[in-house]
C-alpha cells in the first residue's frame, strides 16, 4: 500500500490525474450508502484525496465529511482503480464542478476501499453543505439501490461490493 501511496502522490504532483476514493462502510452484516436526495441516487461515500493524504486518510476523511462517520480497519478492495477520462464525457450533462475539474485534470483514479464503522460524529452530523443521507441496508439491497444510477462508474462500485 505504501507503494500505491507514492505512485499516487507522483501524478498528483502536476501530472494531470485526481486520485479519488469511494468508501463501502461495513456495519456487522449490512453496509452503510449515502443517499444523495437532490439527484436520487445511493452512493458510497467518497471524493478526493488531497495532498500529502494517503488512500486510507482519505477515506476516513470523506466518512467523517460525507456522513459524519466514523471509521476504523480500511482496506483496500482492488489496487486497480476504475479509470475516468474527462474527455470521454463529451457533450454529457455533468455538475459545475465537474466542468470546472476538466480543466485542471485529465481525469480520476478511482479506488475502491472498504472501513468498519465506529460511530456517528453528531457534533458533525449536517454540517456539509450537500450531504448524505446514511442508509442501512444488506449487500443485495446495496446492489439493487446503486443499479438505478445511471454513471459508468456504477458497475465498477456493484464489483467492489460484490467483493465484500
């Protein structure tokens, strides 16, 4: 992993590529989604890994931003991340920031981990500005939340759990 962490840090040092991580947060025989209720869709929680952070610090971070969750035991699930090009997007409807992003990257290493929950943070519970909705539920009804959206991402995520 520390490996990983170099070679990550390398092409975000001007090389053009954002390192992204995506969390599945695993609560005894269920996992923890965030539901986004202006675009409808569930989602791990997740987003980029800033400078000097490492996978894992990331994906602690974004639990805590995302959800307000505490974490512990993160793993990697696959080294290979899930690779977006931003000029693959064309004339697609994306977000602001998104747009704004293109301009800066040539695109995003996503990469998949999974965290053991510790425990809701409330002193940070509904403070992110667009924030999550956590929701409870088993493998299978993950599955069935996440196939509705409709990113080319979305089967790269159903993998990753499906690994769990």
């Amino acid at each position: 992993m520390k490996l990983l962490n170099e070679y990550l840090k390398y092409l975000n040092e001007g090389h053009g590529w954002r390192q992204r991580v995506e969390v599945f947060i695993k609560k005894d025989d269920k996992f923890i989604l965030g539901y986004n209720p202006r675009h409808d869709i569930y989602m791990p929680a997740g987003g980029g890994v800033e400078d000097r952070e490492t996978l894992e610090q990331a994906a602690e971070r974004e639990c805590l931003e995302e959800l307000a969750i505490q974490t512990t035991n993160v793993q990697l699930i696959s080294p290979k991340p899930f690779v977006i090009r931003y000029d693959e997007y064309g004339n697609v409807d994306m977000s602001d920031k998104l747009r704004s992003r293109m301009d800066k990257y040539v695109g995003q290493h996503v990469f998949f981990l999974s965290a053991e929950f510790v425990k809701v943070d409330k002193r940070l519970y509904g403070k992110d500005d667009d924030p999550l909705r956590p929701v409870v539920v088993d493998k299978q009804r993950a599955i069935t939340l996440m196939k509705k959206n409709k990113y080319k991402i979305t089967p790269y995520r159903i993998d990753a759990l499906k690994q769990l």
